[in-house]
C-alpha cells in the first residue's frame, strides 16, 4: 500500500526529485534518507496554503524554512528557522537571542537562493550549507509526518518531523514558533 499524507500518494526517496544540495545532504545522512518520502507536484502548488488546500493537508503537517540574517558589529549571521505552517518564526526575539544578533530580518530572496542552491519556494532544512544553524521548534520535531521543501518547487519532501533534529547543526528550541 502507498503511504499517504492527506491526498499525496507518497514514494520513497529519490535523489532525481530533489535539488542537488538535498541529494548530497540525504547521500552523507542514509539514517535520514531511509526515513524520507517524496512527492512530484505542480510548482503552482509549491506555497505552502496551495498544497495544504490541494491535498487536504492539515497545517500541523507542513513546515516552513524561512532563512533569517543576523548582523552583529558587521558580522552577517544567516540561519534557517523550521515551524509548522500554522505558526511564524519569532525572529526579533527566540531567533535573534540564539544567533546573538543586534539585528535580525528575513533574508534577500535573491541571496538565499543563491547561498542555498535552492529554488525560492522550495527552501528547505535539508541541505543547507553546514556553517548555518538550523533552528527547528520543538512543535516541528513532535509531528509523525511533516511536509517540507525539496529543494525545488517541483517537489516536496516528507519525513518524520523527529528527522529533523538529526540535521547537522539542528537545534531544536521551545518557543520558536508562534501561533498566527
């Protein structure tokens, strides 16, 4: 029988649906790979409240990756916030105090595609540059199934939200999502 996530017919893991960064991170981490499912989707449906209206997926079950730049003395510190889809990233304080940031925004479209080798809407936790913290709410780890980007807008990827805190530099803190 094929695992299911609301309507999303789910298949194991395969590298050629996923962007490169994702491919080398999933190659390195077999514990996380063997955990992992993909789904191909129309790119229309890339956004996460597309694809939860779609397939009938609950906001519990889809997590955001937004990219954030700290800057400190005119150092820049980028990190990755993980929430569920039904909570924002606390930025100017959980996100800020954990990178010990003065300041702290989203980061430029344009600058994490091109750091991340990602697609925008498609950012995802997984295979990200190794320098970065990925700070992952604890709500996140606690969820079976969470659906997240592939790296492309083409796809998506699906695993046990507790896979996520085994991503080189996760770490998981309460508080980091806020409900909307």
């Amino acid at each position: 029988m094929t695992p299911r996530l609301g309507s999303l017919e789910l298949s194991p893991y395969s590298p050629d649906l996923v962007a490169r960064p994702v491919a080398d991170l999933l190659a390195s981490q077999p514990q996380v790979a063997a955990r992992s499912y993909v789904v191909a989707i129309d790119p229309a449906l890339a956004d996460t409240q597309a694809l939860n209206d779609a397939f009938g997926i609950s906001a519990d079950a889809g997590a955001n990756c937004v990219i954030v730049l700290g800057r400190r003395g005119g150092e820049q510190r980028p990190a990755a916030c993980v929430v569920l889809s039904s909570t924002r990233a606390d930025v100017n304080g959980v996100v800020r105090r954990t990178i010990d940031a003065r300041k702290c925004s989203f980061a430029p479209q344009d600058w994490a595609v091109g750091e991340t080798g990602m697609e925008h809407g498609g950012i995802t936790p997984v295979g990200l540059p190794s320098t970065w913290p990925i700070l992952v709410d604890r709500a996140v780890t606690e969820q079976p199934w969470v659906v997240v980007g592939s790296g492309l807008r083409r796809s998506k990827l699906v695993l046990p939200g507790t896979a996520l805190a085994d991503l080189p530099g996760a770490q998981v803190l309460d508080g980091l999502g806020v409900r909307v």
